[in-house]
C-alpha cells in the first residue's frame, strides 16, 4: 500500500490549490469552509457515519434536509468513523495533504478523536487548525455547549432587540453564526498570508461570543463613553426619526428612515408635503422629541398609495427606503439575482437545487459555485484512491466501519 497523496486537477478561483479539512458541524465551521471553497479551495467534508446534526434538521425532500443542503456546497463528502485506528491511519494521510482543518468538536471528545491542534500538527507541521467555540477555548465557559442564541443572551443582543415595551426577542437568521464564519475565514487568509512569508502554520481560535461583541462596538461604545446602555427601540433609530415601518394601501409595509437633515427634505419632497417648515420637525432633536406625531402623519400618506408605487416615488426621490420582502420576493429581486446571490447547482440525488451564491466578488479570480452540496459519504471512495489506497484496501475499510460510501 503505497503513501499516497495526489490531488485532483486544480479547481478555479483564488484558493486553487490550497486543501481545506471541514470537520465542524452546523452552521459557522462549516460556513467558513464552504466560502472558502466558493473561493476555489478543495474543501474535503469529513463526518462521521451519523452525519452532520444539520443533516437530521429542518424541511426534507427525498432523504436530504435543506440546513445541510443550503450550507456545505463546494465540498467533497467523506465518511471517516474516527474511534477506529484504520480510520484515523486514513485521516492522518489525508491531513498530509491539507492546508487547513476547521473543527468544532469540543474537548475531551477532540484529543480522543486525534484533531486537537498539536495532534493534527504531527501529520503537518504548517496546518493552519481554526476551532471554532460558543465562548472560547479556554476560561471560565471553557467546553460549554452553545449556539448562536446563547451568544445572544451572553453578548446583550437579546436584551436590545424588540419593541421597548416588549420582552427581549432573538434574532431569528443565524447571523451570529454567519459573522463567526466569516471570522473563521479572515484568521485562515491571514494565517496563509504569515504561512507565505514565514513557513509557519498556526493555531485559529474563533468564538460565537467575541464575533458578537465585535459587532457591538457601536453600543458598547456608547456605554463605555457615558454609561448610557442603549434602549430596545423597536423598528426606530435611538439617533434619529423617521425610522420604521409604515403601512400602504394593499397592505404591504415600506422601510423609511432618514439619519440626515438632506434625507428627511428628500421624503418631504417624495410625499408632496411642507414638514420641514414645522417647528416639531425642524432637527433631527425635535423629530425624535415628536416621532409619534411624525410616524402618525407618515402612516397616513403611505396608506394613501400602493407599496411599490410609493417606493418608486421614494427611490426616485432619494430617500432611504425599501419593501419588506417575504422570502419569495427577496430571491426574486432584481438586485439579489443581478448580484449573482441565488445559483443553480446539481446535486447527486435530488437534480439541479438553488443555493446562494459567493458574496466577494473578486474580478479577476472570481470564486463561483462549483459542487452540489455532497451526499453523506459520496467521494469518500474518490478520496481514498487519491490517498493511494486500492480496490481491496478500500473494500476492507468499507467493510470494518472505518470508512463508508454513499452517492446515487
């Protein structure tokens, strides 16, 4: 059995060449992985026989659930049962040959499995490991479980959001998640970056509660100038008004909001109305001391004309404005489908299935949506004969549980 390590021809895009190790689960391992795949990287989808927990999650169709469909495009799926020695020989080979390994898996289960950072380091000394945690690797939440609504609760989101008389409510799209697998890959471009000057490989520790009270500078901010602690305010600005949503005629709501003196002339001007010349609303501080006598007369005119009308006037106008899209428009809209952001791609056993689409756009190296996302095991075979492993060794392995193989 030789020691193989052959790589496919290289994908395009920007990371061609590079070989990332997805063995996260969910949402901001994986997601961090997936875009640098979009990016050209060959991103290999390790998982157990069990399967990523997004594959047991949300709406099915024939088998396959959309978390794990909408997240893991641009990948390759192998099944590798790391408890047996004849798996981990498999995984060790195949780290040899890769640039990056992203893991979510929490200690003790990371040493037993052989993906802690100095583990993995033995098959590559330049690995580029990023672990990704709800807290942090260490500290006193150290090995807690957690997901994006617990950093919600940790970070103080939850107790911004909502209307101000109301209870807290969580942000319902996993952005916590998104932002942290954005995080995930800027610490793996800078790592390459350092890896290209110096040889040296590095250890990534990324949290879903520091990606959060990054994004909280602004509030945090706030307090730490005054100790003011930023009030729920709704759909309003605490900065400014209007800001909010306003009812028209069929029914359908509009997004307005005017942070400057020019924006709030340019909604007079779109509504045919002399509100600037009325001492209630002669500054951005006398808006907000009368927004509800501002917000009454903006729901009247908007109630006089239809959605899309009124936006029509409003973006003619210049106004800060915007439809509130159910799902069905937001992937029909003209600039969401311009932006390339809903793509088509093949997937093994359900046919052509829609995913969104790489959100950088770099123009001469653009990155693109090459793979379908994988079934459970589907290259787990294709990636064993580039490890140099032959028809008899992988049948042993198939055989043992060590490995398993799916696909059409």
């Amino acid at each position: 059995m030789s020691d193989g390590g052959a790589r496919p021809a290289p994908a395009s895009g920007p990371l061609a060449g590079i070989r990332v190790l997805d063995l996260a689960t969910m949402l901001a391992g994986p997601y961090g992985a997936t875009l640098l795949g979009d990016l050209g990287a060959d991103v290999i989808k390790v998982e157990s026989h069990y399967g990523d927990e997004s594959r047991h999650l949300g709406p099915e169709r024939d088998g396959e659930r959309s978390p794990f469909l909408s997240l893991n495009r641009n990948k390759r799926g192998v099944v590798l049962d790391l408890r047996r020695p004849a798996a981990r020989e498999v995984f060790g080979r195949l780290a040899r040959t890769s640039d990056i390994l992203i893991t979510n898996v929490r200690e003790p289960a990371l040493s037993r499995l052989g993906l802690a950072y100095e583990q993995v380091r033995r098959h590559r000394v330049d690995v580029i490991w990023v672990g990704v945690t709800a807290f942090g690797p260490d500290g006193p939440y150290a090995g807690r479980p957690g997901i994006d609504f617990l950093a919600q609760g940790y970070a103080g989101l939850l107790s911004l959001n909502g209307e101000p008389s109301g209870a807290p409510v969580r942000v319902t799209v996993p952005l916590v998640d998104v932002m942290t697998s954005l995080l995930v890959v800027s610490g793996v471009l800078t790592a390459l970056h350092v890896r290209t000057q110096t040889g040296q490989g590095q250890r990534i520790d990324v949290s879903l509660l520091d990606a959060l009270v990054h994004a909280q500078c602004s509030g945090l901010g706030a307090y730490f100038l005054t100790g003011e602690v930023v009030p729920r305010t709704g759909n309003r600005s605490q900065y400014f008004a209007p800001s909010g949503i306003y009812p028209c005629a069929d029914g359908r709501g509009i997004v307005i909001t005017c942070p400057s003196e020019k924006f709030f002339a340019s909604l007079c001007t779109a509504l045919d109305v002399e509100w600037t010349n009325d001492p209630r609303f002669a500054s951005i501080a006398r808006r907000l001391e009368n927004q509800d006598d501002l917000d009454c007369l903006i729901t009247e005119r908007c109630r006089s004309v239809p959605r899309d009308e009124l936006l029509e006037r409003l973006i003619a106008a210049d106004v800060l404005a915007a439809p509130i899209n159910e799902i069905p428009e937001a992937v029909c809209d003209p600039q969401v489908c311009h932006n390339g952001m809903i793509v088509t791609t093949e997937h093994a056993t359900l046919g052509p299935i829609r995913v969104t689409g790489v959100p950088v756009k770099l123009h001469d190296t653009p990155g693109s949506v090459r793979r379908g996302p994988p079934v459970k095991g589907q290259h787990t075979e294709e990636m064993l004969v580039e490890l140099g492993y032959g028809p008899d060794e992988i049948s042993v392995l198939r055989h043992d549980g060590a490995v398993a193989t799916g696909g059409p």
